[in-house]
C-alpha cells in the first residue's frame, strides 16, 4: 500500500513520474523517427504507383508498379486492422529478435514503430494527394526529374498538412506506448498500471493521466503551430477539411 | 520552331474512349507568335501539352527546335523541356514559396546554384515587373501579378519557346491587356517562340502574327494572319471582323470586302460610286490593328443582281481587294427561277 501521508511520497511519486515521462518521451521519440523514416517514403511509393502516378511504372514497367501498389496496400490495410493488442503479441517473437528482450522501453519501440508506420503512411498518402496536379505538372515542364518532384513539390506542398498528420500519429503513438506500458513496462502506462492500478494510488493515476494530456497538448500545439508557419494558403491549413485531427 | 507533324490523341480506350486531336499538323515559325484558338473542348490544351508531351500523342510526332520529342528517352526529353517553358490558365505556383522561390524552382531544376540563382531570379522578376514582390507568396499576389511569377518561372532557364495554355483566361480584360503586352515584348526582346492557345479572339488580335483554328480537334485553318485576312471564306477572318448576321436582301447584291495592309486607306467606295455611278450602302464595317497593320472588312451592299455588278466586282478584284458574294449562292437559285 501506497500512504500519500508518508514524507516519502510525493518524492517518490516526482521520481516515479519523472523516469516514467523520460521512458515514455524516448519511446514516442524514436518510434516517431522511425515512423517518420519509413512511414513518408511509404505514403509517397503508395501515391506513386497508382496508376497515372509517378512512380506508375518503376524500372519502366507498369506491371511491376501495379504489384508493388498492390503489396504495399496490403500491408498497410493489414497494419491498420489488426488490434494493437494483438499486433504487440504477435510481434514478440520479431522484437526479441530485434531488441533482444521485448521487456522495456527499447523493445517496445518495436510494436510501436510498426503499428505507427501504416498509420502515418495514409496521412501522408492523403496529404500528398491533396497537392494540385498542375504543380507536378508545371515542374515536369521545367525538366524536373521525379525525385526533384517529390522533393520540391510534393512534399513541401504538403508540409502543413504533413504535420498535422504527424501530430495525429503521434498521439496515437503515445496512447499506444501507454498500453505497451502495461505489458512490457516502460513509461506512464508501467507508471498507471504498478502504482495506479495494483497500488490503488489515485494520485498517481490522476497525475499520469494529467502528465500524458499536457504532452498531447503541447504536441499538437507545436504542430498546429507549424503547420500555419509552413501554410502560405491565406488560411490555417487546420481548418483544411480533409485533415482528420482525431484518431 | 515548333513542328507538329499528324498529331492525335485519343483518350481511354474502347467505349468510353475519346479522340481530343484527329491528325492535327501544325507548323510554327522561329520568332513568331502563334495562336491557337478554339472553343471550350476543341482540344486546345491536348494539344500544347502534347508540344512538350505532358501528353504523349497516340500517333504522329513533335519537333521542337530540331528535336523530334516523340523519339527521345525520358532523360532527353527532360533536358529538351528545358528549352520550353510554360504558362497555364491557374498559374501553378507553389504556395510555400514566395515569388522569387518559385522563379528560382525553374533554376534549381537545371541546377543552377546559390548566388547565381537569386541573381537570375531578381533579374527575371524585374524583367515582368514583379521586382517589388520577390519576397510576397503566391496567396498576397493578384491574378496578374501571379501570371507574371508564372510567366517569370517558365522564362528562367532562358527557353526558345513558350507555351501559354489559356495564360489569360482567368483574368480580367485590363490585366488580360498587359500580361499579353508582357508577352509581345518578352517576344520581340527575347526573340522568344511563342504558341498560345486562347478561346478569345482579342488575344488573337492582340498579339499574334499566326493563328490555326481548332475544333473538335481537328485544325481548320491555319496560317499568318495576314494571309488569312485574305483568304475566301476564312472562318477566322470572319471572326476576327464580326459584321453580324446578314439581313434581307431580295434583289441585290450584298458583297464583303476584306482589307489589309496597303488596300486599307483606299478610297474603294468612293471609286464605286464614281466610276459605276452605283448608289452603294454600307451594312457594315470591322477595322483591327493586326500585326501593327490596319485590316478590315466592309459588308456593302450595291443595287441589282451580282450578274449586273459583275463588272464593279471585278475591278475591285483586279485591284487585290479580297471580295466575297454574300449568299451568292441563294441568288443564283432566285435568278434560275
Ligand atoms: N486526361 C483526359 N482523359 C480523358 N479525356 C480527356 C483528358 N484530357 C482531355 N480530355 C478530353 O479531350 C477533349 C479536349 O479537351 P481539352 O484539350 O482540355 O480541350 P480545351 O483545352 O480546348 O478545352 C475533351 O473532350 C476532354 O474531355
Ligand atoms: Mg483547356
């Protein structure tokens, strides 16, 4: 038993938050650079192969863009569908391969990587979607190679909206790492679940729950903030309809 | 220049398959401005975009500046694209760049580096008098201001050609008049190729020294203007001087008279009258400035038969005067009867 009267307490409970904030921060960090790493060629190579894109017919073959289409499609339905509870169980065996335990914060960036790259993967296939035909065109008129596309079209164009992606997956990413938490341990979830849950400490729950809301907050907060520094539209890009800004 | 040699396009396939351009030819001269006009559909912007092959045509081929486009590889064309910049109808620049970042895409493209680029853009920007808004996105840009950022865009790899698909279609008439003035002096400074295409015969009139009519994807006519003017039953002539539907007539002959060039500031009716002692009226008359050269065309209508006015017509004919015989064809009928 946990008593808040105790002189230990509140200490604890700052050293308790404290590790639990910096696992759950290092976790969301790096799943999100992974995700980010992987998930935005993904969404571009999706956008790409579909027939009339881009990337329509790779090593100038049409065929072989419509299987990769097809393949990577599958995956990423498959990603989206599967539960994470599920996913996080099944992936044991890769993550252990991987990180060499599937205990801890490191390994449970493994689940959290894979459920976030499908996830963000759509977003960026929509956000890209969302660039106006005419400007791929008016570059291709200028000579510009695909990559030159991608990367000065294609994707500054669709930064704003790029990053408010980014902050909806990141979200889902956090409230993810917490269910990883219960399970393998690590961060506020871990925190929840042992002093929480098992220890009956209101105080703990109500401050992770508080802790996980304010890094939501200011996370979406630097995000809708860029996305308006990087949108030159005369108009916020988060009131951009096709945006979706909850999971 | 530019040589469009049994073009057509045909879209899908099977049923719902669309054929844009039936084996349209095309030829456009070094240092001439070329219009294309068209209706709404005609295939106008299949075409252009089949010039720098946005569009690849279904069969015939593209030649641009001795290039044959519709031979080369991917990277070839690439690079022949740098020879043909483009404008189009909504300007598309991007938004996350400002004025002088969009003119400075066209550079980044070919490779053009660091201080030489910023140096190159202002110099273009301020060549369509834009040098005030480098630093202003596309959103806190007007209409024309933007078509001169586009205009601007398309010339910054110093092209031969350019491509205007509908350049002026969405702006209004004064900005319309001063984008295409822009247009004529890039033209004349530059020695620039122009080909544009245009549902609006002022932009004709405006600017170009050759025009080809479009429609349902086939070329009707096409030509200088000038040759054009003077061409029997041209439907661009015809539109370029609208007279109007032709009124009754029973009895008399209703003749157009097309001027250009050196017949423009003779006195023909004056000579009529005298000479024939005709009691001519006039139903109408049209004068442009083409070309930098008065054209124009006059619907007269003199007493009596065409067989009676034979002899008038002639002389005028005689004198290199385009004339036409207004329903000729009915009063032949009325004369059989
Ligand atoms: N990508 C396309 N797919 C199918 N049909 C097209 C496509 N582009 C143009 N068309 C058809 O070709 C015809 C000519 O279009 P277009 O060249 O845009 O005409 P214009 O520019 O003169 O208005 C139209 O019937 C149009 O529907
Ligand atoms: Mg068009």
């Amino acid at each position: 038993m946990i008593d808040p009267t105790d002189p230990g307490f509140w200490p604890g409970l700052f050293q308790v938050l404290l590790v639990g904030t910096g696992e759950t921060l290092y976790m969301v960090g790096v799943a999100l650079l992974l995700t980010v790493l992987i998930g935005l060629p993904l969404g571009i190579v999706l956008v790409g192969t579909e027939r009339g894109g881009l990337f329509e017919a790779p090593f100038g073959s049409i065929w072989f863009g419509h299987i990769v289409n097809r393949v990577l499609e599958f995956i990423v339905n498959l990603g989206r569908s599967v539960p994470f509870i599920i996913l996080m169980v099944a992936l044991i065996p890769f993550t252990r391969l991987v990180v060499g335990t599937f205990i801890g914060s490191t390994a449970a960036i493994v689940p959290l990587t894979i459920v976030a790259i499908p996830f963000f993967a759509r977003m960026v296939e929509i956000a890209i979607k969302e660039v106006d035909a005419g400007l791929i065109e008016a570059a291709e008129s200028l000579g510009a190679t695909r990559w030159q596309i991608v990367a000065k079209v294609l994707v500054p164009e669709s930064l704003s909206t790029l990053i408010l992606g980014l902050s909806t997956t990141v979200t889902s990413i956090i409230n993810f790492s917490a269910m990883v938490g219960t399970v393998a341990g690590g961060g506020l979830g871990s925190v929840a679940v042992l002093y929480g849950y098992q220890r009956y400490s209101t105080i703990h729950m109500v401050a992770v729950i508080i802790l996980i809301f304010v890094i939501v907050m200011i996370l979406q907060g630097l995000a809708t903030g860029l996305a308006r520094r990087f949108s030159h539209r005369g108009r916020p890009a988060g009131t951009r309809a096709s945006v979706p800004t909850a999971i | 220049m530019i040589s469009v040699k049994h073009v057509s396009k045909t879209f899908g396939s099977g049923a719902s398959a669309t054929t844009a351009l039936h084996d349209v030819s095309l030829e456009v001269a070094r240092g001439e401005i070329f219009g294309v006009i068209g209706q709404s559909g005609a295939g106008k912007s299949t075409l252009i975009r089949a010039i720098n092959l946005l569009e690849r045509p279904s069969a015939g081929t593209v030649t641009v500046d001795g290039d044959e486009l519709t031979q080369l590889s991917p990277d070839r064309l690439r690079l022949a694209r740098r020879k043909i910049g483009m404008v189009f109808q909504h300007f598309n620049l991007l938004a996350g760049r400002t004025a002088q970042g969009n003119v400075e895409l066209g550079l980044e493209i070919i490779g053009v580096g660091g201080a030489d680029r910023r140096r190159r853009s202002l110099e273009i920007l301020d060549l369509v008098g834009l040098a005030d808004k480098a630093g202003a996105y596309p959103a806190e840009l007007s209409g024309g201001q933007k078509q001169r950022v586009g205009i601007a865009r398309a010339l910054a790899g110093n092209p031969k050609i350019l491509l205007s698909d509908e350049a002026t279609s969405a702006l209004d008439p004064e900005t319309t008049r001063s984008i295409l003035d822009l247009v004529k002096t890039i033209n004349v400074q530059l020695g620039l190729t122009v080909l544009l295409i245009t549902h609006e015969m002022d932009v004709v009139k405006r600017v170009c020294d050759s025009a080809a009519m479009l429609e349902n994807g086939r070329i009707l006519e096409q030509g200088s203007i000038v040759s054009l003017i003077s061409t029997p039953g041209s439907r661009l002539a015809h539109e370029l001087f609208p007279l109007g539907a032709v009124p009754p007539h029973a009895g008399n002959t209703v003749i157009e008279i097309t001027f250009s060039g050196g017949s423009a500031d003779r006195p023909v009716i004056a000579q009529l009258a005298r000479n024939y002692g005709l009691d001519v009226s006039i139903l109408g008359a049209a004068v442009e400035t083409i070309g930098g050269k008065q054209a124009g065309r006059t619907r007269l209508e003199l007493p009596g038969s065409p067989v009676a006015n034979a002899a008038p017509i002639n002389d005028l004919r005689g004198q290199g005067l385009l004339v036409e015989i207004v329903g000729a064809a009915a009063q032949v009928e009325e004369a059989r009867a």
